[in-house]
C-alpha cells in the first residue's frame, strides 16, 4: 500500500502544533458547546457539523501533502483515513478492522489505543451521553463526503466511558448521481 511510504515523509514534514495546546482548546471548545445547549444529543449535533465542516476542507490538504493520485479501493479509502489522515491531523494512528460489505454499504471500525482529545478530561455522570471526540465522527464524514461518499460515522466504545479503547464505526456508500441510474 502506498501510504506508508509516502506518508511517514509528509507526516514529518509538517509543522505541528503542541499536543496539550490541542487538548486544551479543544476542551475549551466543547464546553462552551455543552454551556450553549440545551441538551447533550445537541452539543453531540453541533460537535458532528462542526467537524463536518472542518472534514470538508482538511481533505484537499491531505490529499495534496500525501500526494495519494487514487485509492484503488475501499480499503485503501480506510486505511488513508485510519493511517494517513489521522497520524497527519491527530498524531495519532488508528487500526482498521475492515467489517464484511453488505448492501453496498463498506463498514470498517478505527480502533483507537490512545485519542490525544481525551487527554485531561473525565466525563461528569450528567454527561454520559456526549460523544466528547464527536468532531472527529464529523471531519471523516464532511471529508468523505467532499469525495462523494455518503457516511455515517458512531463511537461503538469510548475510553472516557471506561472502555479499553475508543472505536468509531464508519459506514459509507458511494453517492449516486443522476447519470448513474
């Protein structure tokens, strides 16, 4: 697969920014989202379509700094996301467990040992229900949706819920076109 070579360059040759910076206004960010809602499936809404906007414009850096010409497949598309987007966006990389294809629709699951936004931060029992790392579930939707793919992206576990690890389910199907038909 071409990421790995290609990627581990790119990776090193772009600027970083402090992990505990990221951690910290990222933190900030999500509070003041739980402070302007009404509800936690509303703040869990407005992290989605934040990091959905953000997907749709961090794609077109990804893919021209990791200089992918073309995924031959869906698991390429997988692996670009779970190894090559994360490592470059995160600093973090995460497996990917490609899950059997049914009805067109590809499932793959991105298991996470570590997640660098969890990082100082415990979940008040009143906030069980938040999907705090829900802004990644949004970037890889707005992203994929920028190449014309339709996903739907949940947390299966979550280490701020006492989970061994962070999983997110992406499920994705190729959008149609009029033409297609």
């Amino acid at each position: 697969m071409q990421i790995r070579k290609s990627n581990k360059v790119v990776v090193n040759r772009i600027e970083k920014v402090n992990s505990e910076l990221l951690t910290l206004t990222y933190g900030a960010i999500v509070s003041q989202i739980i402070k302007d809602s009404d509800t936690v499936i509303e703040a869990n809404e407005q992290l989605e379509k934040m990091g959905y906007n953000i997907g749709q414009r961090i794609i077109d850096e990804y893919l021209s700094k990791a200089e992918i010409k073309q995924c031959r497949d869906k698991i390429d598309v997988a692996e670009n996301i779970g190894k090559g987007a994360m490592q470059m966006f995160l600093g973090v990389t995460a497996e990917v467990e490609v899950l059997p294809e049914t009805d067109k629709i590809f499932t793959f699951n991105l298991h996470f040992v570590e997640n660098p936004l969890n990082d100082f931060v415990e979940l008040p029992e009143h906030l069980q229900g938040l999907n705090y790392s829900n802004m990644i579930a949004g970037a890889i939707r707005g992203a994929l949706s920028t190449i014309h793919w339709i996903a739907t992206c949940r947390f299966l576990k979550d280490q701020l819920k006492n989970d061994d690890k962070t999983i997110l389910q992406v499920e994705m199907i190729r959008e149609k076109f009029k033409d297609d038909e």
